[in-house]
C-alpha cells in the first residue's frame, strides 16, 4: 500500500504510530500530483510552502499535541481564502488576485495542522456542472480522461479520486460538491446551511453557498466537517452550536416519480442500493414530492439573481483584471467582458433580466416562495421518514463538450436543488457503477435529512457504504 | 414572452458588459431558452400566507458600530492590489466632467 492510499484517519494514526512522517506523506503526494496532474489538471496551483508546513506539524505530533487532521494533506477548491496566497476563481478576472485574509474554515484547519497541498480548479466563480467553465482549461475525471469529473468543484473532486489529496475542500451552491463526489466514486457532503462559516468564500449565490468536504470514507468527511463547522461573527448567516440526536426511525422515503428523470442505468443501480439498505433494517417507503420537479427552475431564478448582485464588485478598479477605457463606465464595462467567461457573462446577464422591474413579481418573488414551499414539502415527509433518498445525479460522468447547451447542462443537478433550497444537509455516497463506452463509471446515491441533523446523514452514509 | 436583442443590449448596458453584437445575438437565444425553462415557476398555484423564505429560523445579527481594528491594519495588503495607484489612494478616469 503507497502512503497515498491512506485515508485521513491512517495517516492520523500512522503518525500517532510512528509508522511514517509528516514530511514523508508530503513528498509522496507532491510526487504522484507532479506526474499525475498534467493529465487531470486538477490543481492549478501546488503550494510551496507544503514542505514546511509538513515539518510544522511533525513537530507538533512529536510534541504529543496533535489534532485528527494535524499533518494530513487537503486540496483546497480555488474559490477559498488562504491568506497571501492567490485565489482566482478560476477566472481570468481573478487570475493575480492574492487573498489578503483567511477563509473562517481555513483558520480552523490551519488550527488543527492540516497541511494545504493546493488549489484547485473548478467552474468559474462556481458556475458549471462539469469544470469545462474554468478559464484555466477542464479537470478530467480519473475513471475516464475523456469525462468530466462534474462541477463546479470537478478539481477537489478529481484531487481525490485519483489520490492526489486524501481529503479536500469544495463548495456547493446546487450540487457543486455531491455530484462530482456521484461522478468520480467519493464521499461528498452539503452540510446543512449556516453550519459552516461562509466568511472567505468568493460569493455566488449567499442565501445558498455553503463549504463541505469530499473524502474517500464517511468518517473522513465528517472529520473534516466536524473540524470548519461552527457558528462565526464574520458570517451572520451561520448557525449557534446545535447537537444532533440520533434518528427517530430506519425509514427512507423515496419519491419515486421525481427518481424517474434518472437515467435507466442509474435507476437499476439506485433500486439495487435500497434494497440492499432494506436488508440492512432499513424501511424503504414511497413518499410525495410534489414541487420537487420546480427545485431546479426556481434555483435558475434565486441564483443568477444572487450572482448579478454578488459579482458587481468585480468592476477591475480596486483589484482584478482592469483594462483601460475611453472613461469610468468604459473601464468597468471592457474589465467586466473581459474578465468574465462565458458562462459567467450569461448568468449576470440572466439575472439582471430577472431583476428588473416587471419580472420581480413573476421570478425571483414567486421562486422565493416556491423555496418555502419546497421546504414545507419535504417537512411534511420527515414527519414519517427520517431520510430521503435519490440518485445524486441523473447519470455517470459525460464526455467533455457533449453538454454544449445551457439547460442540458443545468439538468445535471435537477436532485440537488431541493436540499439547497431549503438549506438542508445531504450527502452523496458511491451506489455502485454504470458501464459506458466500456468502462465502469462511478454513480452515487444521496440522502437528504431535516436542517441540523447532519449526523445522522454520516450514520445512513456509513451503512451504505459498509463502513464501520 | 420571446428575449428581444433589444433586450439583451440593455441587461448588458445595465449589467456593465462590452458585448460584441455576435455575442448578444448568441445570449439572445440562450437567454430566451433558459427563460422558457425557469417560465415552469408559473405553473405551480402559489397559496396564501407562504412563508417570504425558507430561512425564518436564522436571526438577524447586529453589533456596535465601532472600527474593529486599528487604522491602517490592513490597508498595505489591500492597496497592494489596485490597479493604478496614487501612495494610498486609488487612481481612476476622471469622474466629474
């Protein structure tokens, strides 16, 4: 077994065990990233300082004064601040930006000793479902070249599955985190909204982002999880300290006729995944999710509303790519169109149109109600079932390029939208695999719980996967 | 209700992005199926007294307004990045005519 292999909690009790060092775990994972990464162009950048940091938190172990997390190698997604390193977005807009502050759930796992391998690429400001909307090239999935690793965080995601980090860091605004997690084979999870300080995030959707992590194994998640989660001053939206119980049944709701907009393949897997679970003790039951099918439109509403609002102060004049105007207005308009890709230029302008005066009524106020609505439904389900499952995503990893249309694209997290929109947990655990073009492509499940009971996701999580 | 060009010239113009017309032409269509596909908001009946956002259970928070840490703390960090400098201040075009 290569040093690489080792989960987070290994390499925890390795360096507990005297087995290997800190320094050594490092260089193992700064040499597969320099032969492997080329091929994926998951990280854009490796930081240079991992070496001293190794030696840092070495010490700290021999001292005896270790965290779970101290020495252990994370990926870190490009759209999160560590202080005076760069942080673009993958954006040409923020191509030389450097953060001038930690990220609240970077403070922490600096707190614990983690050592940060680098960054990684993604979907511009997290706009995309595949990592193609990068303005630094797409991220490749490991089980296929010639796929994409999903998105928008296709490059922690990637990072992972081809051993290039243990652990990593994502972000998900719809989907970003569980369904590359669904596409290269990883644990990911959405932690419930506010559990996580979003402080040091680059924002797109804020009544939405949220940071979580992607992990190889249910209890490395959580760790990470249970190590940047907690109620923050820097961000108004996170939550007081809550304690979760344990669920108060083994009842899984599936809303079958939502499930249907899955691929048939990935259907057969899910189906096979349940009754699996059903020999495991749990109840699987058939449950109503009747505004399940206006998730995804109403998000196409919320977000890019969010977006055009968010991505103003990106104007090239205090920081960012800047070019040089007739006047003021010409600055911002050239630094914007230049700055921004495609996708970006799209959501901005989607989202001004959604604002603007006569479509207020019709959109964004009616798709903020749609989002109670959707939460009221799924509460009405947890007052019998503890969970609700679905596949993660409507298939395996498609080919880059194959989805050139928006709304195809967009389709991807139709079974994501509800969690984010009613701020609930879920994660997203390998079901099993989907054969395409010959090759065994990885298809997760996800199950979603009530907010502030992200918990009892790990312990579902767990029986699922045969995790101890 | 179809995205006109004119449409589109405008959300740029308020948007703060130099189009090219090729490019307006091409977010025209997008737009306009991107709209047709969020237009299925319309369907659903919308019941009185639904709650404003899915969020209520998250308070507002306030605190003093009071500077929270010393002058110039961080302004060497943040001034290092502008574009066009002047010591500490930020270069712009002419603003007032």
């Amino acid at each position: 077994m290569e040093l690489t292999d080792l989960t987070a909690r290994a390499l925890a009790d390795g360096y507990k065990a005297k087995q290997f060092s800190v320094p050594d775990v490092i260089s193992a994972y700064l040499q597969r990233i320099e032969a492997e990464n080329p091929k994926l162009n998951a990280y854009l950048e490796v930081f240079d300082d991992a070496r001293a940091a190794a030696t840092v938190a070495q010490e700290r172990i021999v001292r005896g004064t270790a965290h779970p997390l101290t020495g252990v190698p994370i990926a870190v997604k490009d759209n999160i601040l560590i202080n005076g390193k760069r942080v673009s977005a993958a954006s040409k807009m923020l191509e030389n930006y450097t953060a001038t502050y930690d990220a609240t759930a970077i403070k922490k796992l600096k707190d614990a000793g983690a050592v940060f391998l680098g960054r990684t690429n993604m979907d511009e400001f997290a706009m995309g479902s595949s990592t193609e909307h990068s303005a630094f090239g797409p991220t490749r999935n490991p089980h296929d070249t010639a796929r994409v690793p999903g998105g928008s965080s296709g490059g922690s995601a990637a990072a992972v599955a081809a051993h290039l980090a243990p652990i990593a860091l994502g972000s998900e605004t719809c989907g970003s985190i569980r369904q590359p997690a669904s596409l290269c084979g990883l644990v990911g999870f959405k932690p419930t909204y506010g559990a996580v300080s979003r402080s040091g995030l680059i924002a797109m959707g804020s009544s939405l982002d949220q940071i979580g992590p992607f992990a190889r194994t249910v209890a490395d998640a959580e760790l990470v999880f249970n190590t940047i989660r907690g109620c923050d001053p820097l961000d108004g939206t996170t939550l007081e300290d809550y304690s979760e119980g344990v669920a108060k049944n083994k009842k899984i709701g599936v809303p079958r006729s939502f499930v249907n907009d899955a691929q048939p393949e990935t259907k057969v897997v899910f189906e096979k995944k349940l009754t699996e679970l059903a020999g495991k003790g749990y109840d699987i039951v058939d449950i109503e999710l009747p505004s399940a099918p206006y998730a995804l439109p109403a998000y196409y509403i919320v977000m890019p509303a969010e977006v055009s609002t968010n991505l103003a102060r990106l104007d090239g004049m205090r920081y960012g790519h800047h070019v040089d105007g007739m006047n003021l207005l010409d600055e911002y308009k050239k630094s914007r169109a230049e700055g921004f890709g495609p996708e970006t230029r799209r959501r901005i302008i989607l989202g001004t149109y959604i604002l603007s005066s006569g479509y207020y009524d019709a959109y964004y106020r009616r798709a903020t109600a749609l989002r109670s609505i959707i939460a009221a439904d799924l509460a009405r389900a947890y007052e019998t079932v503890s969970y609700i499952a679905t596949p993660t995503a409507p298939g395996p990893a498609f080919k880059i390029g194959e989805k050139a249309d928006p709304v195809s694209m967009y389709l991807e997290d139709i079974f994501s939208a509800p969690a984010n929109l009613a701020g609930l947990p879920s994660i997203s655990v390998p079901m099993g695999t989907v054969a395409r073009d010959g090759k065994d492509l990885p298809v997760g499940i996800q199950f979603m719980t009530p907010k502030r009971t992200d918990a009892t996701l790990f312990s579902v999580a767990r029986d699922t996967l045969g995790e101890a | 209700m179809a995205v006109t060009t004119d449409d589109v010239k405008k959300l740029a113009e308020l948007s703060r992005l130099a189009l090219s017309e090729g490019e307006i032409e091409k977010l025209r269509t997008e737009i306009d199926s991107i709209v047709s596909y969020i237009d299925a908001v319309q369907k659903i009946p919308l019941p009185e007294g639904v709650a404003p956002s899915p969020h209520l259970d998250i308070t507002n928070v306030m605190r003093d307004d009071v500077v929270a840490h010393e002058g110039q703390a961080h302004s060497d960090a943040l001034t290092a990045q502008f574009p066009d400098r002047d010591g500490d201040y930020l270069r712009v075009k002419k603003i007032l005519g």
